[in-house]
C-alpha cells in the first residue's frame, strides 16, 4: 500500500489517494478529494505481480526555514509496481492513469 496527496486548489487542506493491490494482483485506489469522504474503489492496472511493493510520491514539504508548501498539481503523481519482472510506472493527473511504461530490473 502506499499514498500520495496534493493541496486542494482551495488552498485549504490536502487531497489524498490511497494505493494498494487486491488478491486478484490488481492494482486499486480510493482517493478524499474535496472532503472527509473516501470514494469507492476504483482500478489502477490489471495484472500486476501478486505481493508486489507499492511506492508513490509526493512532493516535499517543509516548514522551516525556507517554507515549501504542498502543491496543487500532479506533476509528481506517480505511483511505481512490479509486472512480469518489470518496474511498472503509472501516472495519475487528477481524473485518470496513465502509463508511463516499463523499465527493466536488473
């Protein structure tokens, strides 16, 4: 499992995806987007390798010294999976998935 968010265009809180693999080996998502509510289920990619690791980014932050604050694109929304013995990188950009390609593990 694993997430990434973004800040809200209203400047106010952030919007969050949630990442993970069912038993199937299907990659899938909820996301809370514009309030406390999680949407239903939804699918990523189909067939991913069973048990694989998850990884997601989300830009850094910080507070100090130099404040750097969350955006409100999808820029760096990427999520990474393993299928058929390749690394597997899908990008959302806040309505759909989009992939990226494949890159050989050595």
């Amino acid at each position: 499992m694993s997430a990434f968010s973004v800040a809200r265009d209203s400047g106010d809180g952030v919007d969050t995806w949630v990442v993970f693999q069912d038993g199937s080996g299907n990659i899938k998502y909820t996301e809370q987007v514009g309030g406390d509510t999680w949407s239903e289920i939804k699918t990523v990619f189909n067939g991913a390798d069973k048990g694989t690791q998850i990884a997601c980014v989300t830009p850094g932050t910080s507070s100090s010294p130099g404040t750097v604050v969350l955006r409100s694109t999808f820029e760096m929304s990427v999520c990474f999976f393993q299928k058929g013995g390749f690394l597997k990188q899908m990008k959302f950009n806040g309505k759909d998935w989009q992939d990226m390609g494949s890159l050989p593990i050595p």
